[in-house]
C-alpha cells in the first residue's frame, strides 16, 4: 500500500478524475478548455475547505507543457520566493505557479509575483479559503480571475466513498445500509473530512462489515459545521458583522454559536469584532474597543471553549452600542480629496522649525503652548489654506458622539452650525 494519507492518494491527476465543480470544469467551459490546450492564465480559485482546490495542483502539473511549481504561502519564506523568482527568470520557458494558501501572501511576497507576472514570466494559481478581494492587493487581483469553488454535492462525494472503497486500505470493508447516506450527509460538501472518515473506519473495523454506529464513531462532530443552502464561512462571518451593525443581538449570538460551532479561530472572531467596533460603534461608545481588547486578551489567558463567554460579552455589547461610522465617513472623505488630486501645502505655521540656522520667516509661529491658553487651540487653522473650513469629521446623535458634536460646535462655531 502506498504512504501518504487516504485523501492524498485519492487526488486526482487529470480533468478525468476530478471531481465536482462542473460549473468552472464541465466541458465547454473556460476553465476546462484552458486547462486542456494548456492556455490558463492566472486565476484565483477560492472556496471552502474540501472542495478541490488543492487537488486543482496535480491536474494542472500533468496538463501544462510549462515548467511546475507548486507552494504554499502559509509555510514558504523570502528565501522561497526569491528562489522561485530566480529560477523563473532563468528558465527558457513559462513557470506555472500554484500557490496554496494563497490568502497569507505577505505584501512582500504579492509584489514580487506581481513584478513576475508583468515580465510574462509566470502564470499564477492561487487556492484560497476565502474570497480574495480583502487580502490579495487590487493590483493582483486585476491579474488574475477569481474562480469560486463550491462544497461538493452528494452524489459528487458518493462517487468518491466509491472511488475509496478500491484503495488497499478499505480492502475486504462493506458499508451497511445507511453509512454512505450518513457519512455523505455529515461530511457537508468537504472531501477532506469524509475520506477522513473512511480512513479511520479502516483503523477500526477492516475486513468487517460497517455499521452507522461505527460512523457516528469516527464522524468528527466539530468539523464541517457550515452547510445549509449554500452556507459557508464567508456567508456566516458576514452575517454575525450584519447582526452586530444592525444592533441584534439575538441574531449576533446566533452567527457567533456557528462560527464557534465551525471551529472558527477565535482570532478571526475578534478581528470582526475589531472592525466593527471602529468602523461601527466608533467614538459613539470609543470604550468598545477596549472591551473587544480586553475579551482577546482573556481568550489568550483561558483558551477555548472557556474563552467563549468573552467574546459573547463583547459582541453583545457591539450589538448593543450607540452607532456612528463618522470616523471612518471622514477619513473616506479625507481620502478621496488626496486621491482627487487636494495635496495642499502644510500651512507655514504648522511646519518644523529649519533645522539649518535661523528659523525661516513665518515658519513654526504661533504663539503660547496649548497649556498656556485659556482655550483649546494653539491656532485658529490646521488645514490647508484651500481647505480651511471644510468639514469632514461629522459626529452624530448617539452615545458619547453627542456630546463630541456639542464640544466641537463651541470650539469650531465658523464651521459647525
């Protein structure tokens, strides 16, 4: 019997024996014909774990005339890809590239491929457990098609329990009535998890027959909780920031008990959290930051499953919170005029004093220091002369924002009505 786990010997090597996502690989289709005449261009292929993407590698080694390299961004270093551009740039012919994990690419790492594609050096196939846009850069992303891969269905992983029942491993084993429809159905999608399955079933009852109970057995239960209609960890991550932005926190406990459920990394949880604290809650209750901080810093000290009544605690109170996205409304707006061009001069008041001698005229004068004044401000303008009574911050009428939006009314009584 060959070395390597169940699901790794049943990875397929062409088109032929590749199973599921027929809306990319039936044929006909783009992805497909690609492959076929050995023309693929770079693309993204992302999707839940199980689907096939890694497996998408072994194909496209045996398809491509191009030379092959395959890698994975969770482990490869600088060394790695300064390897894998070197060699690239000395073969005679195109590198194809696949990159598993390709969602931790370091922006380091994402500009060296990006020089690599442009040089029509490389063509790349990154896997990633989600969609790319939030952590590849745009200008990767405008080089590469997104290719989505969806769960396998049910009639997709009993071909593969079929398939498996040929390996060594699974040799003399007969699966009674009932056990393909449970494991098929408590895998949800994930190829991964039923061939897992299948291999400990052999652990425990080779060369006998197989009954549900034995499959309940070696059923993990924790694995593979995102299913349902079209279900998965994108869709559900969402909906728990929906719930908390929308101030539900029946809903937000919901969504948060089916990514913990899922076995989400309690990471991924409070960074969600952290987001909507700032771009949500924001200085409406700016003490909500704190208590997100302060439950990641628990779950750190206690771990999970114990750490859950943490992040429950915060994101109810996100739910719960006054909201008021002004902050991130402003710098939104600070950042389109920059980008449209408004790159104004810093006021000659607000710039250092010259380092070279004598202080240049008008340069850095302004009178007392802020604790030498009876009011709040050392000057009577910060922005650009172009710009001096434009309003970008703009709080509202919830939580501590209210009272920001009194103080900044008395301060600022020329700009704010």
């Amino acid at each position: 019997m060959s070395r390597g786990t169940l699901a790794e010997r049943m990875r397929p090597t062409s088109l032929a024996e590749f199973v599921g996502q027929q809306h990319l690989l039936a044929p006909g289709r783009a992805l497909r014909e690609a492959i076929l005449h050995d023309a693929l261009a770079s693309c993204i292929v992302w999707g839940p774990p199980g689907c096939g993407k890694t497996s998408l590698a072994g194909v496209l080694a045996g398809a491509t005339r191009m030379r092959f390299v395959s890698c994975s961004a969770a482990v490869a270093g600088p060394a790695t890809w300064r390897r894998i551009a070197g060699e690239a740039r000395a073969a005679s012919g195109g590198t194809l590239l696949f990159v598993d994990e390709a969602h931790r690419l370091r922006p380091a790492d994402q500009s060296l491929l990006l020089s690599l594609l442009d040089e029509g050096r490389m063509v790349l196939v990154g896997a990633a457990s989600d969609a790319p846009g939030g952590v590849l850069s745009p200008s990767l992303l405008s080089r590469a098609t997104e290719c989505p891969f969806l769960p396998l269905a049910e009639d997709e992983l009993r071909t593969l329990v079929e398939r498996a029942l040929r390996d060594p491993l699974l040799e003399g084993m007969a699966l009674e009535a009932g056990v393909l429809e449970y494991l098929v159905a408590h895998a949800r999608g994930d190829a991964r998890v039923l061939l897992g399955a299948l291999e400990r079933l052999a652990l425990v009852r080779r060369h006998e027959n197989v009954g549900v109970e034995h499959a309940v057995y070696v059923m993990r239960p924790t694995t593979a909780r995102y299913h349902g209609e079209g279900d998965n960890h994108h869709d559900v991550a969402i909906a728990f920031v929906k719930s908390m932005r929308g101030s539900d926190p029946d809903a937000t406990l919901y969504w948060l008990a089916r990514l913990l459920e899922a076995g989400e990394a309690h990471g991924f949880v409070v960074e969600r959290m952290l987001l909507v604290a700032a771009e949500d809650v924001g200085l409406a209750d700016p003490f909500a930051l704190v208590v997100v901080e302060a439950a990641a810093r628990g779950i750190d000290r206690v771990g999970l499953p114990m750490g859950r009544s943490l992040l429950a605690e915060a994101a109810l109170y996100l739910a719960t919170a006054p909201k008021s996205a002004a902050s991130s409304v402003g710098l939104e707006k600070a950042l389109r005029d920059v980008r449209a061009g408004a790159r104004h001069p810093v006021p000659l008041h607000l710039r250092q004093r010259s380092l070279r001698g004598a202080p240049e005229p008008g340069y850095g004068q302004g009178g007392a220091l802020p604790q030498q004044l009876a009011g709040q401000f050392l000057f009577r303008q910060y922005l650009p002369d172009a710009m001096s009574r434009e309003v970008l911050y703009e709080p509202g009428e919830e939580g501590n924002e209210a009272r920001i939006r009194e103080r900044l009314r008395a301060w600022w009584p020329e700009k704010r009505r």
